[in-house]
C-alpha cells in the first residue's frame, strides 16, 4: 500500500472529510483525490459488508459535495463523477450504480462517455445483458457514440459475470461498429472463454492482426486455473520461458496465477516450487502471490505435523520479506494474521514489532487474532536462515 493511501486511511479514521484535504479543483486532481479517499476509507475495516457499505454512504457523499462545487461555480468534470461510479463497481455494489447515474443526470453532472460505459458495465456485471445492449442503444440515442471503451468495460464484465457468449456478441459488435479491437479487446476476449482450446484459438486469431505480449498469455494461464488444467499451463509458461519476444516474457501475475492453479488443486508442493522459481528468475512477488503462498504453507503445514515448525518458519519469513517490500495490504496481514494464530501464536509479538519498526499501523484484525491465540509456542528459529536453507 502507497503512502498515499496509508494516509488517507489516517484520515479517514480521524473524520477528515474530502473537502478538507482535496487541494485544487481540477477535474484529475479530484479523481484522484476521491479514488484515494474512497479506497482509504472502505479498507480500515476487514468486513466485506461494512466495506460496501461504506462505500455506497462515501460516494452518494461525494455527489453531494461535487453537486456543491458546481453550484459554487466550480468546474466539475465527468472524470470525477465516473470516479465515484467505479468507486461502486470496485467494492461490489454495481447495483447502486444506476441510481447514482440517475442522480448526476438530475443534479446536472457531467457523465459523459465514461459515465455510460460504467452503467452499461454495471448491467453486465449483474448478469442483466437486456439492459447492457439497451444501455448502448440509449448512448447513441443520446449522441453519445460508443467507444472502444465502452466494449471492452462490458466485455470484462459479461466475463465475470459468466456470459461468454455475450462477449464474444460484443466483440462483433465492436468490429461491426467499425472500431479496431485493442489489446484490451482481446485479452478480456481471452479471459472469457470457457475452455483451453478456444481460448488459444483467440490468441492465434489475434496473432494474425497484431503480436501477442504477456498480458495475453496471462489470460490464457487463467483460462487454463479455471479449467484446472495444469498440463496446459505448464506448457503455456514454458513457452513465455522461452520465447525470444521480451514482451512475452513471464511477468508477476504469471506466476501468481500458476501458483494459484495449483492451489486449486491442492497440489501445495507444486505452489511453493513455482514460487521458488519466482524467485530464481528475480521476479518480484505481490500481495495476491504472498498470499496464495501463505495458504499453501498453511494447508502443508496441517496435513503433515512434522513438518510444521518448517513451514511456520518459511511462512513467517515470506511474510516478512513481504512487509519489507511495503506490502501491508489488509488481506495480505488478515491472511498471515489467521496463519500464525493457527500455527505459530507465539511469533505474533514478534511479528506485530516488526510492522511497528516499519511504520505500519497493525490492524485491529491483527490484534483480535493475536488475543483470541490460546496455545502459546515457543518463539521460531531464526526465520530468515530457515528460509535460506529450504531454498526460498
């Protein structure tokens, strides 16, 4: 987490309010500013439903406060108002979506492209597809001509939403409209398909109009952890290893989704090899892959008691190395947080110091399970030299 974030989450605890840490009204200074305030705010707490809800109450706020600077004289853009829209997209209400389009358009905001193409994503997201093309039709009614943006936001949700034949109507659509698909188009093309083959004749189909990069693969490799085909996957990424493109190099979520694959599989030696191999190429981990790592040391760590103490050690140093690379996002600490209450209760202190020296507010998750830890150890072996000696 940026230092940014880490202090509007500050902020946030304290009541600071938007308008008082906003800085210049212009219209990327305030996206920028509401993005921060709205993801600092929702992740002071852990709850998935105190999280949307807070962000439904934070964004109908922020309306507010934009309806106000416009009646000020302010300039408001519509990069803000679509701001506060995807601020609901990204922490799970698209449904509140519509209602807060409807009250832009009735307090005279600005929404623009940007705002349509966040309701028609809005309807694809919750699976209504009748909406999602009426959405499109009302654009142009409107004067406002689709996008490519506008496809590829409905392409990616239809995608999540389990509707691949609606992407691939979309992605008709686009061409028909005359639009040249970008390299978007086709990765959220990709990612929609519901088995291996079809998936790889995409990218061969959009290989013969432009060079496939690692971004495309990535989708590939997570066509084939939905269809948890490993063999797949391994020859996939072997074929990243290899090429001489640098654009298709593996990058960090490559791994991150290998791992995760094999998670699936409950094959949690295979995670911990291919993170091994992460390592090996110097690619740098994120939160998601340090977690999927901790879940494997987990599910290791409790099938086979006499190796605990070596997986406890592997984990704590992982997480460590983790935090020293400043990533203290909150499932990241909630995961290692319910590990070592689990595992290693005694290295709780230890660790909880460790965050302190690095500046790191210690969450109250944290702190709960530390308390509700009833089986005190003894404190690990140095960690990082266990580490070093298992190879990772």
């Amino acid at each position: 987490m940026n230092s940014v974030l880490r202090s509007v989450q500050r902020e946030a605890r304290a009541g600071v309010t938007f308008a008082e840490r906003k800085g210049p009204l212009s219209d990327s200074n305030v996206a920028h500013n509401l993005k921060n305030l709205i993801n600092g705010a929702v992740m002071c707490t852990s709850d998935s439903k105190r999280r949307s809800k807070q962000a439904y109450q934070l964004t109908f706020k922020v309306l507010k406060y934009l309806q106000d600077e416009k009646d000020r004289g302010s300039r408001v853009g519509e990069r803000a108002v679509t701001t506060a829209m995807w601020g609901l997209m990204k922490h799970g209400l698209p449904r509140a979506v519509p209602r807060l389009f409807r009250h832009a358009e009735a307090s005279s905001l600005p929404v623009g492209v940007m705002g349509w193409n966040t309701l028609a994503g809005s309807f694809a997201a919750v699976g209504n597809v009748r909406k999602m093309w009426g959405t499109i039709g009302k654009m142009r009614e409107s004067g406002v001509a689709p996008n490519i943006h506008t496809y590829n936001t409905c392409i990616g949700q239809c995608s999540r939403a389990g509707q691949p034949q609606e992407c691939f109507a979309l992605f008709k659509a686009l061409v028909k409209d005359g639009l040249t698909p970008d390299s978007n188009s086709w990765m959220r093309l990709i990612a929609a398909c519901g088995a291996v083959n079809q998936a790889h004749e995409v990218l061969n189909a959009m290989s013969r109009q432009r060079p496939p990069t690692y971004v495309h693969y990535n989708a590939l490799l997570g066509v084939c952890m939905k269809c948890r085909d490993a063999p797949s996957a391994e020859f996939f990424f072997n074929t990243m290893l290899t090429t001489r493109d640098k654009d298709c190099r593996p990058n960090t979520i490559t791994f991150t989704t290998l791992m995760s694959l094999y998670r699936a599989k409950d094959d949690f030696s295979s995670v911990v090899e291919v993170y091994s191999r992460m390592r090996k190429y110097a690619i740098t981990p994120n939160a998601a892959t340090y977690v999927v790592f901790l879940g494997a040391c987990d599910e290791m760590a409790s099938r086979d008691s006499s190796d605990t103490q070596r997986f406890v050690n592997v984990a704590v140093a992982a997480f460590k190395q983790a935090l020293a690379e400043g990533l203290d996002e909150l499932p990241l600490i909630a995961t290692a947080a319910r590990f070592l209450a689990k595992h290693q209760p005694g290295a709780m202190e230890e660790v909880r110091q460790y965050m302190e020296g690095l500046d790191i507010d210690v969450p109250t998750l944290y702190d709960d399970a530390w308390r509700e830890s009833t089986t005190p150890r003894p404190p690990p072996p140095d960690v990082e030299a266990a580490c070093a000696a298992h190879g990772i």
